[in-house]
C-alpha cells in the first residue's frame, strides 16, 4: 500500500491550522494561593460516595481559600507510587491528599523520600512527621444503621438484612463489625418493644472490588432473593448498582417506594432512588477532612499525625432531614437529577421515614447518644482474626 | 504487499508506515483533545516529557515496558506460528502468584529469585499445556480455549489471593515478596528494576529462537503456510505445543517480573489491579512492534512511555483521566492498523481462497495438484 504524501501533507497542515486557532489566549485567572493534589485510587469519581466526597471537600476549599487543585485518577494499582511520587517530585503542591487506605504504601514511600513535602491519607496510618492520617470509626455509624436496619427489617416482615462490601481492608472490618453490633442492638430494642426478639440475620458478601458495580448488582440481587429487607453499601461506587438490584425488586413487585432499601454509604444517598429507596446512609465525613486539612495548610496549623473522626465529632453520622438538601446539590452537580427534582424527592423521603414507626427513630438516636457519652463502646476490627472474633460474638445466622 | 521475508528497504518501508500511522494517531488525538477544549500543546509537551524527558521519566516508561515485552513475545511467537495465543492474560496471573508463593519459604537472595523465576515461567507454561493439547488433539481453536481459561486463572487468582496467600495483617493483598526475593532497583527514586534485563533478554532468546534455529524456521513456516509446511514434513501438533509452551514461559516470566520488581508493595491486590490487562495490552504491543522481538522492545518503551507520560498529562495539563485514556486508545489505534492491513491481506491471500485455487487448477488444461 503506497502512502501518499499528499494526504499527510494535507493532514499536517489541517492539524496545524486547526491547532493554531485554538492557540488563543484564554482569560488570565487569578493566580491560586496555593495547590492541592487529591490523587485517587482505581475506583475513581463518580462513585457518588468515597472519592466524590473527597473531591467535594477539597474542592471547597480550594474555592473557600483561592487554591487551586489538581486532580489525579490512577488508572492501575501500578499508578499509585509514581502519581504520589510525580506530586511530590514536582514541589508545587502545598498539600497532597491521597484519598484511601490502598495509596498507603505509595504515601509511606513518598513521604520518605520528600519530607518536605505535606501529605494527608484518608483512612489509613502512615506514621511520619510530614503525614496527616485521618481515620473515622465507621463502627460506629455502622451501629447505627445496622440497628435501623435490623429493627425496620423486623417491622416489614424480612428475616434478613445485608451487606455488600468491598475488598477485605482493615476499613471494611470497622463497618462490618459495627453493623454486626447495630444488627443485633436493634434486635434486643425490637424485643423490648414488641416482647419477641426478631433474630433478624445477616448476609454479607465481600465483592473484591470496589469499582465492578455489575458485582454489586449481583451479589444484592442473591441477597433480595434470600428475602433481605436492607442492603447496606459498603462498596463505594457498587451502591449504584445495589440500588439497581434494588429497583428492578421494587418494580417487579408493582410498587415505586421500597422496602426492599439500600442504605447508602460516605455520602448522604438518600435521594437516589428518587428518595423513597434508600432509607438511610451512614455519613462518612471525607469532604470536612479533606477540608480541614486544606484549611489548617493554609492557616499553617498543619501537624503530622493521626486524627480520628467519630460520632462525636460528626466525623460519622446517620443521614438527617439537613443533610438531605446539602446532598441532593451533590447529586445535581453530578448530573443525576435535576433541580426540578429536588421538591418530589424530599416530599417521597419525608413519607418513607415517616412511616417507619417513631419508636424505631427513637431508638437509633437513643442508640446515638449511649455512643457518644461512652456508655456504650461498639467492637472494631482491624486484622482477619479479630473480625473473626467480632463474627463468632455476633453471629447473625438464622 | 508480498509476505515474505524483506529486505532492509522493505523494512524501511514497514517502519515509515508505523511512523505515519503514529503521527496520524497523535494528530487525531490532538484533534479529539481540541474538541473537548483541552489544550493539546500542554498535554503532549507533559506526555512527552513525562515519558523521555528526564532520567526519572524514561526509568518509569521502562519499568512499565518490562512486562509488556514479556506479555507481547507470548502474542507474538503465536502468531509468527500462524496462531492467535491470547492466554497471556491468565498465564501472567498464575506466574505472579507462583513467584509471590516461593515467599513463603526462607531462602538465600541468588537462588531466591532464581527459584521465583523458575516456579513463575513454570506456572504459565502449564497453564498453557491445555490449550495446546486441545488444539492439537481435537482441533479447539486457540482463541477459545485462551479467554476461558484466562477466566478460571482470574477467579483462580481471586480465590488464593484471597484465602491461602493473603497477609494475615493486610487481608487486601497477598503476601509480600520478602526482601531476598525482589529483583534489585536499577534507578533509585524510581520504579525501574532490573526486571527490564529480563525483559529484554527474553526478547533477544526469542528472535534468535524464531530466526536462529531449526525450530524457529519450522514455526515460522507453519505461520506462513500450514499446507505447505505439514507437506515438508514439519509436524503441526509439535509447532503447537512449543509455540504455546514457549508463550506460556514469557507470559508467567511477565507476572514474576512484575510482583518481583515493583515497588512499593512488591505483592499482587485483590481485584489484582496492578496486574490486569498486561496480558490484553501486550498484544496491543506485539502489534504495534509488528510481532518481532526487537520491534516489541520499541514498542512496549513507547507503550510504557504513553502510561508514564499519560500520568504527566493528567498532572500538569489537568487533563483528566478518561480522556488520557482516549488518546492513548486513539495513538494504540492507528498504530496497529500496518501490522492489521498485513494480517488481513496475508489471511485474504493464503487460507481462505486455497481452495479456490485447487478448484481453478484443476480446471486448466494438463495441471494435477
């Protein structure tokens, strides 16, 4: 096949052309303060949950304080050193938020070789002076849908709830075993209300992914039809496809609102399933540490450390009626529903919570307070074998 | 276009094309880019740069070109043997694991990895001993047997990962390759190691394989014309089987190399994301290095280069991922498509129409086949 010279020729200057008309200057921006990099694992945005919330956070500080920010999506777990290591190499970042406990090790080799450099790690440990860690105790929001779950579970009729989770990292054990504990809370509240305990169990798969949402599909679907009332997303980005799983269920049975629900994760997701399927989310703050952590770079508070976010200090929380609004700005600016929307979706919501009976409310805030004041202190888990422990003690098998 | 062996201005002629097609691919990227309103001056100076800028950057597209030679010369001895081998995939996953395995036990550093190496090319080779007796016992075509078995070697993978080689204090991965076992780093600061010897040895141990020996001859004739080959004596099912053998080896060789030379963790995920898809790119690689070893070493470098250099552009040109993932398909493209017009002409010419060509000879006055 004889190339033709002409063509390229012709192409050559076409591409140049073209490239020279876009050569047009753009609007000089103010010049940032500041930059963040916000480096992502492989599960990326668009999980409506994790890493948005990450990005949310930082980018509201950037906004708050006139920094620019950068954001890095890996592409493979290979990625994760050389986009940490690129940030860093690069001395123009004032901070580096590494978003997830599977950049660990990229951040513990990085921060080594850059000591100069900020870092902060959302959910993981990396103990060196130029490292924020932040963790939250997911326990304990866990206990509080899982005893939502398990008494609401009860009052509808379903003998199970369910939990779709993720890889099996240290993370996931703080929402399992807090779950656990809720599960059967919620179980012994049941009894003392109703007089009979209702052993609602539970059925949880860990899927190995967090970002093949067909295997969140899947695995709510085998729970759905095992009778599950609740399904809890524990998988970031898989909670679309759980809610899918839940959808079609609803449908097929002839009705719009659930039961079935999901409970949703990190983010307030409440008013996906046009508000009347997902009944409640466990709030994982990562927008206000991400926030935080711009915020004292900026204020030059910065410290290495660890700094943990719990029930306490609204690190972690069950979805409220505030939250709902805050949120659906989320779900809008993510292109999933639109403003006019937003009345039908808290009218649908206000209906699905209120006619969960107030008594079961009652007692998840109940349940809150104990938390917080330290009467109660819910199991975590952090290795296999503890989990292990944590699932012989709360077995949850009917 | 003839399909033989060319000379060196045919080769001229190969490479030109290769060349175009890369420099239509970029401009067509460029193109896209504008369309979105990105600036593609930014993104291919950060592209660039970020792969053979500096030191640093040519040291990462390297690290990312080793296992990519490795995946690339299993695709391509198929296919210099008339064959479609993608089983890279699953052979890579099992010879990651089968090095990660030898981790368990205490040995001293040389024969550590040595043994890593050995139980890894091991592992792909008998991952790829069903495909070949399949195909030369009862005919299964190659393509077949490969995706279903890269699928058992996935949920294969998962399941060891997950239950028998998983780190009892990190349940998210396997276990580490200890100290002993980890190929040494050849740039500090960086993520090369020097896995890329390996790569690059194996690269060289096959072009002589294929153009050096009685064997390689045989594979190569059986590549070019099977009728005639089996007519000059050379047994198909003994191409068959080396020809997957020896893929298997190159394929389980990219797995070790790459859990055995890959900081910081040195060990293979669950979901295996650091993994997955080496096999699937390395074919992209064979391609475009037009299914010769050396050729494969450019490419994979210019492969490795892409991904580096990609990672640059979402930096520094705030490009964002998914459409660094566009240019780098659109470049990978365009790139393949000399060796592709070769592959479907060479088809067109040889297989299908033979027995057209019987037919037609038997018409004419005086000619027997």
């Amino acid at each position: 096949m004889k190339h033709s010279p002409k063509l390229t020729g012709i192409i050559f200057v076409a591409v140049v052309l073209v490239i020279g008309l876009a050569m047009i200057p753009a609007v000089a921006e103010a010049a940032p303060k500041g930059k963040i990099a916000v480096v992502l694992d492989v599960g990326g945005r668009g999980d409506l949950s994790f890493n948005d919330m990450g990005y949310k956070g930082t980018d509201k500080a950037a906004a708050d304080f006139g920094l620019q920010m950068v954001e890095i999506q890996s592409a493979s777990a290979s990625d994760y050193l050389p986009n940490v290591r690129n940030a860093a190499r690069s001395k123009s970042f004032d901070l580096i938020i590494s978003v997830g406990f599977l950049l660990t090790d990229a951040v513990a080799a990085a921060a080594k070789e850059y000591p100069d450099q900020k870092f902060m790690i959302i959910d993981s440990v990396v103990e060196a002076p130029n490292v924020m860690s932040i963790v939250f105790k997911e326990n304990e929001g866990s206990a509080l849908v899982g005893a939502l779950a398990a008494m609401v579970a009860a009052h509808y009729g379903y003998p199970y709830v369910g939990a779709v989770l993720g890889i099996e990292i240290p993370v996931l054990f703080h929402f399992e075993a807090g779950y656990r504990f809720g599960i059967d809370w919620g179980n012994k509240a049941y009894a003392q209300e109703k007089d009979t305990n209702p052993n609602t169990g539970l059925l949880y798969t860990y899927t190995g992914t967090f970002s093949d949402i067909a295997k969140g599909k899947e695995a709510t679907k085998a729970m759905l039809a095992q009778k599950a009332g609740l399904v809890y997303n524990v998988a970031g980005p898989l909670g679309i496809g759980d809610l899918q799983a839940i959808t079609e269920d609803i449908k097929a049975k002839g009705k719009e609102a659930g039961p079935p629900f999901m409970i949703g994760v990190d983010a307030n997701q409440d008013w996906m399933g046009d508000g009347h399927r997902v009944l409640a989310s466990m709030l994982k703050r990562v927008d206000n540490a991400c926030y935080n952590a711009s915020e004292a770079v900026v204020k030059g508070t910065f410290k290495g450390g660890l700094v943990v976010m719990g029930l306490d200090v609204q690190g972690v929380g069950i979805s409220k009626d505030p939250d709902l609004l805050d949120f659906m700005e989320f779900g809008i600016g993510a292109g999933k529903i639109t403003a006019a929307d937003k009345t039908k979706i808290v009218s649908n919501w206000k209906n699905m919570r209120a006619q969960v009976p107030s008594w079961i409310w009652n007692a998840v805030a109940d349940l809150e307070k104990q938390i917080i004041s330290g009467k109660i202190s819910v199991p975590n888990a952090n290795t296999l074998d503890e989990m292990k422990a944590v699932r012989s003690k709360y077995p949850l098998k009917r | 276009m003839q399909d033989r062996e060319m000379g060196f201005a045919g080769r001229i002629e190969e490479l030109n094309k290769t060349v175009i097609a890369g420099v239509v691919g970029f401009a067509v990227g460029a193109l896209i880019m504008i369309l979105y309103g990105y600036d593609p001056i930014s993104a291919y100076t950060a592209l660039f740069s970020g792969a053979f800028g500096d030191l640093y950057s040519f040291s990462e597209s390297l690290a990312n070109a080793t296992p990519l030679i490795l995946t690339a010369l299993t695709f391509a001895i198929g296919f210099r043997g008339g064959m479609f081998n993608i089983g890279a995939e699953g052979q890579l996953y099992l010879g990651a694991l089968a090095a990660v395995t030898v981790s368990l036990f205490h040995l001293p550093s040389g024969i550590g990895i040595a043994l890593s190496i050995i139980f890894a090319i091991l592992a792909g080779a008998i991952w790829s001993l069903p495909v070949a007796i399949l195909k030369a016992a009862r005919g299964v075509h190659e393509v077949i047997s490969t995706i279903m078995l890269n699928w058992i070697a996935q949920f294969l993978a998962f399941y060891l990962i997950a239950k028998i080689l998983v780190d009892p204090l990190r349940a998210e991965k396997t276990i580490s390759v200890a100290e002993w076992g980890r190929l040494p780093l050849l740039v500090p600061g960086t993520s090369l190691s020097c896995g890329i010897f390996v790569s690059l040895f194996a690269a060289i141990i096959i072009y002589l394989l294929l153009w050096r020996t009685t064997i390689g001859f045989d594979i190569r004739a059986m590549g070019y014309n099977p009728l005639a080959a089996t007519y000059a004596g050379i047994e198909k099912w003994k191409i068959i089987l080396f020809v997957f053998i020896t893929g298997g080896f190159t394929a389980g060789l990219a797995g070790a190399v790459h859990v055995m030379g890959r900081p910081p963790t040195y060990a293979v995920y669950g979901g295996m994301p650091s993994i997955k898809g080496l096999g699937f790119e390395g074919l992209a690689v064979a391609m475009i290095g037009r299914n010769h070893p050396i050729g494969i070493i450019f490419a994979a470098i210019f492969f490795g280069g892409l991904l580096a250099g990609g990672r640059m552009m979402q930096l520094f040109s705030q490009v964002p991922l998914e459409m660094v993932r566009v240019v780098e398909g659109t470049v990978v493209l365009f790139l393949a498509i000399p060796e592709l017009i070769r592959f479907f002409s060479f088809l067109r010419k040889v297989r299908i129409p033979l027995t057209f060509r019987i037919k037609r000879s038997q018409n004419k006055e005086g000619r027997q086949l």
